[in-house]
C-alpha cells in the first residue's frame, strides 16, 4: 500500500464507522396497542413503581391497566382536566395534576379510592416525587409557579414563583430541581434548601422546551423543544453540550439508564432514540414509528418497553384549521413500544 494512500483510506474508514454508528436500528418497534374505551383528551402517563399498573390521564378520569395485558385495573374519577400522576411509594399514595379543578387529587395506591383533593396554583399540570427531599412538586402553568406538598400531611408548604410557564420538572436526586420554562426557553433550577430559584440557564437554540429528562451520573440535562430539537445541558452550569434533531411536536423525554438511550415523544408519530456515548457525545440512532399524536410517554426500566397514549383525530373544516382536533371516539389507546 501507498504512503498516500494511507491517509485517505484512514479517513474513509472514520467516515464509514460514523454512518454505522448513527445508522444502526434501536430494535424498538410498536409491539402492541391497549385500547381504552371512553373518551376525552388526555396528556401524561405513568408507571408506578410498586405495581404493573400504568396510570392514564384521560380527561375527567385517570384510567388505570396492567402493564403486561392492558386490562383494565380500576378508574379514579373526578380528576377533570386531569395532566399528570406521581407515587409516594413509602407512603403508598398517589396524586394526580387536575388541570381544570385547581387542585390535586390523593388516592391510595393499593385500592385506587381517593383520599383527599388538596388545593393548588391555577392549572397545575407536571407533577413529580423527589425522593431526595421526600416532597411533591407541582408545576401551575398558568400563574407560573410551582406548589410544593408534603405527601406526610397532604398541605401546601411552599410556592416558589417562576416568572415564566413550568412545563416538566426533574430531580438531581441531590437537593436540585430542574423546570423547563416554556415561555421564555429557560431552566430553572431551585434549591431545595431554600425553596428558591438559584440559576437559569438557557436552552441554546431550543425553543418552548416542554419535555424534560435528566442523567443523575453524567449530570446531563435533556430537554425536547418544540423546534424540533433536542438540547443536551450540563446541569452544574447550564452549558449547551449537544443539539440534536428530533421530530416534530414532542412533549415527553425519558432516558434508560441501563440502555444510556434518551427517547422524545414527537406528536407527529415518531420517537427519537438518542445514544448517550459518553457525557459529552451523543448520537440519533433511530426515528422509530409510533402514531401521529403520541407525544407524551412513560418508560418501564425492567423491561425497557416505553407506553405512549395516542388517538385519531376527526376531519378539521377549513374554519377548524389551526385548533385544537377533536378526537375520533373509539380510538384512544396506549401503545407498547419494545423489542420483539
């Protein structure tokens, strides 16, 4: 072989490995659907950790299936304009974000009854169970804070404003609160010492991040905006690591530790599968297929399927244009997305 031809064979030989690299398949496909019969919106989906039941706002109601075979396990009525669904696992108690009621709802995770309906900002929508700080952090959209309860006595002990519209909340697992900001394509970080707002970092060229998700390791931010990218932050000082494209209309991020994969719920019918290589490189292995409107997801961390609720939308006029779709009766469902 040439001395020259050394070189260039070299760079052929990167560039190929770097096609392969980000053209290797996820092995994720939509591997089943469980239907849900009644009607009405929906937005967030959950797991809970101490059972096989997944947790589906669904309008007024949270409707309530077994993971494996998607019957149905139960219902918790009066939840309207129901968001979203944490667990208190040590406590074994639930709370569902109840949008158009102000308020939240506690129910017992063994039979599903409810407990208490606590009284919050005005739309509170993401919700989360820090277990560092043992304390449910609630995020109101529309007056722009967050209210924090005490899953020991179901109060209110704190509101920390924002200045901008919370759409998802993570935990650092170490005192520190990430909030996505919406409306002014911000994260804050909140000390939970102090229950106060210690930075803000701006998400890059990201624009309305609403999905957020976190890698406590590598201290790694992942937040899904709504121009279609995804924007990599280091959570200690809110430099932009990566960017990276992902489908149109996300409004949920997870990330699978054991897999080191981040997944963006893109509302048009994808899901982006990200690689974490290290804590400064990242690779889009894969667009997978899901159905147009399945934005928000939940992640199973035994069995690395990943559950997105969805539904077909009836015709719009050209009036309707621009709204928000009605959905097609009969046609809501969760979808099951793993490895065959």
């Amino acid at each position: 072989m040439s001395v020259q031809l050394k070189p260039l064979l070299s760079v052929l030989f990167l560039a190929l490995a770097s096609v392969n690299a980000v053209g290797q398949k996820s092995g994720y496909t939509v591997l089943k659907s469980y239907p849900i019969a009644s009607a009405g919106g929906w937005d967030y989906i959950a797991l809970s950790p101490t059972t096989n039941n997944l947790y589906v706002s669904h309008s007024t109601q949270v409707n309530i299936l077994n993971k494996n075979t998607g019957d149905s396990v139960g219902v918790i009525p009066g939840t309207t304009g129901v968001h979203g669904i944490a667990f208190v696992p040590g406590l074994k108690k639930g709370y569902t974000s109840n949008g158009k009621l102000n308020n939240v709802t506690v129910f017992d995770l063994n039979s599903n009854t409810m407990l208490k309906q606590i009284e919050t900002g005005e739309n509170p929508d993401a919700i989360m169970y820090d277990s560092y700080t043992k304390l449910i952090y609630v995020c109101n959209g529309r007056i722009k804070d967050i209210s924090v309860i005490d899953p020991n006595t179901d109060e209110v002990i704190k509101t920390i404003a924002l200045g901008g519209k919370p759409e998802t909340a993570v935990s650092d697992d170490a005192g520190l609160i990430y909030v996505n900001i919406e409306d002014k394509s911000e994260i804050k970080v909140i000390d939970t010492k102090t229950y106060e707002v210690a930075k803000t970092y701006k998400t890059g060229r990201g624009e309305e991040p609403s999905g957020l998700a976190i890698d406590t390791k590598t201290k790694r931010l992942f937040a899904g905006c709504d121009n279609k990218l995804l924007v990599v932050l280091n959570a200690e000082n809110g430099k932009v690591v990566a960017e990276l494209p992902i489908g149109d209309g996300c409004d949920g991020e997870v990330f699978d530790d054991d897999q080191k994969l981040i997944f963006s719920a893109n509302g048009e019918g994808t899901l982006t599968a990200i690689k974490e290589v290290n804590k400064d490189k990242f690779e889009v292995v894969e667009n997978i297929p899901t159905q147009k409107s399945a934005r928000t997801l939940c992640l199973d961390p035994e069995t690395h399927q990943i559950f997105l609720p969805a539904a077909e939308f009836l015709p719009q006029t050209a009036e309707e244009k621009g709204k928000r779709p009605g959905m097609k009766p009969g046609t809501f469902k969760v979808l099951v997305v793993g490895k065959k």
